[in-house]
C-alpha cells in the first residue's frame, strides 16, 4: 500500500484552482518559482509607473520590472503619482493600495476620469487581497492584483497578461492595437 501523500503533494499535482480573471495569486508553492530573466519571453518593453509608499517595495517592484526589459517611473506617494498621471500616458500602472494622503483606490478612480492614462490596466499589490477586492469592486480597468510580499512571476505575468487582455478589448470594439 502507497504511503498517504502530503498536502503539498496534493496540490502539486492537482490541477491549480481557477481565481477570479483579474487576481494573481500568490503561492509560494508555485511552478513558477524562476528568475526574473527567466521570463524576459514574456515582456514586451512597457511603460511602466510603479506607486508605493515603501521605498523598499518601490526598489523591488522597480528592480523585477525593468529586469525583464520595462521602462518603470516609481513615484512615492499617491500625490506624486496624480501629477504624472495627468502629464503623460504610461501602458500600466502599479498601485500600492494602502499610502496616506491619495490611497490607490483614489488613484484608480481618479485615473478613470478625463486623462491620458483613463484605459490603461492597473495593477494592485497589497498585502491585504480581501480588502483590496472589496474596495475596488466598483474601479474599472483593475488587471491584477498580485500579493505581498512580491512574488516575481506574479508581478511579470500579472503586467503581460494586463496588456493583452486590452488588446483584446480594443480588437472586439474595433479599434486598432497599438
């Protein structure tokens, strides 16, 4: 008779559980547990605003970004990133969802009025998915939201997969991809 398998062999080895289309999830079991140089395949060269009130998380998203072949901007604070936000477009922006003064669930809303970046895919990294699901349930346009502490696949296919998902939308309504 075959030993009992442990929990980590039953998730290996059944199928991963499908998560909500706009979330990426993070699981330190994961398959995708390689370098960042592992996954430059799959990162056409974005422009790429990274907000966070962590210079520490702005030095990781920055370093995991612009590893696989992004141009990345990082900005301190929410009211740092409203003004580079109104000046110029960028093709995603990642949002911490807890800073003071302008939290990314401002952000996000205010990205969706009138401005250069009103359709472009925003990803959430929080360490709190629960809450971060709830408060912008309402925001149109959320990508992703990837988990903290950062794993790295996650924040490269959540990026790669926000950029064909509006593709694919601009196709369906007719307009050119760019």
């Amino acid at each position: 008779m075959d030993a009992p398998r442990l929990p980590r062999e039953i998730r290996t080895a059944a199928a991963p559980l499908a998560a909500p289309a706009n979330t990426v999830s993070h699981d330190r079991a994961s398959a995708h547990e390689r370098p960042a140089s592992d996954w430059t395949c799959l990162a056409a060269a974005r422009d790429i605003l990274v907000v966070d009130d962590n210079d520490r998380h702005l030095d990781i998203l920055s370093a995991i970004l612009t590893s696989v072949g992004h141009e990345v901007e990082t900005c301190g604070s929410g009211a740092e990133a409203l003004g580079r936000l109104d000046s110029r477009h960028f093709d995603v922006v990642v949002l911490d969802l807890v800073m003071p003064e302008v939290s990314g669930v401002a952000l996000a809303r205010h990205m969706r009025g009138l401005g250069p970046n009103r359709e472009t895919p925003i990803i959430i990294c929080t360490a709190s998915l629960t809450l971060a699901r709830s408060q912008l349930a309402d925001v149109t346009g959320i990508a992703g939201i990837v988990g903290k502490p950062i794993d790295t696949a996650s924040l490269i296919l959540a990026v790669a997969g926000a950029r064909i998902r509006q593709r694919a939308r601009r196709v369906g309504d007719g307009q050119p991809i760019r």
